[in-house]
C-alpha cells in the first residue's frame, strides 16, 4: 500500500535516464515509484495521502546527523592551511587572504 503520493510538481530524480517527474509514491517513508501524475496516482488506495505540489521543485536532500553547519560556515572566512607543505605557502596563502580583508579585521587559519 503507498503511503503517500505528491504530484503535479517538479522533481529531480537524480537518475540520468528520467531526471524529472511530476510524482512520487512513498511507502513506509521509501520512494517505491515515480513518474507522471496519473500513472503515480493510480496506485493510491483510499488511505493514500495525496498532495498536491502546485508546481513546487522537490529535490533529494542532504541529510546527516551529525553536520557542524557554524563550523563549516567560519571555516570558509578563514585562511585554509589544512597540509600545507611549506611555511612559505602558508605565509603566502596568509598574505593573499589579507588582501581581502579590512586592517581591523582579524585573520584566522585552520
């Protein structure tokens, strides 16, 4: 039995040979079919959840349960020094971020 189908919308499949469909069924929180509307939404029992996408984009998420988001996003302020071969190319990689920043600002490597 499919749990829930969405449909009427824009959805990236990621698979080369159907990159777009207009409807997902999902079983058991598992995407069991996609294609177009009325072939996904003839598998719809009376207990099927319908939802109407109205054209909405639905793509495949990233998820993880264990991101740093604030990390990631101060990391990409700082100067990258992460195996660096030499001290002269970390001092050069410092000197280039410091180009872009404002006297008062401090730099930070990681």
């Amino acid at each position: 039995m499919i749990d829930t189908i969405l449909y009427n919308g824009d959805i990236v499949t990621l698979d080369p040979k159907r990159p777009r469909v207009s409807a997902l069924a999902i079983y058991d929180e598992h995407i069991v079919a996609w294609g177009g509307d009325d072939e996904i939404r003839s598998l719809a029992t009376a207990q099927t959840r319908l939802y109407n996408l109205n054209g909405r984009m639905v793509i495949p998420g990233l998820t993880d349960a264990h991101l740093h988001w604030s990390w990631t996003a101060q990391s990409l302020r700082m100067v990258d020094l992460f195996e660096v071969p030499t001290k002269a190319e970390a001092l050069q990689r410092v000197a280039t971020h410091a180009q872009n920043v404002s006297p008062d600002e401090w730099i930070i490597g990681r």
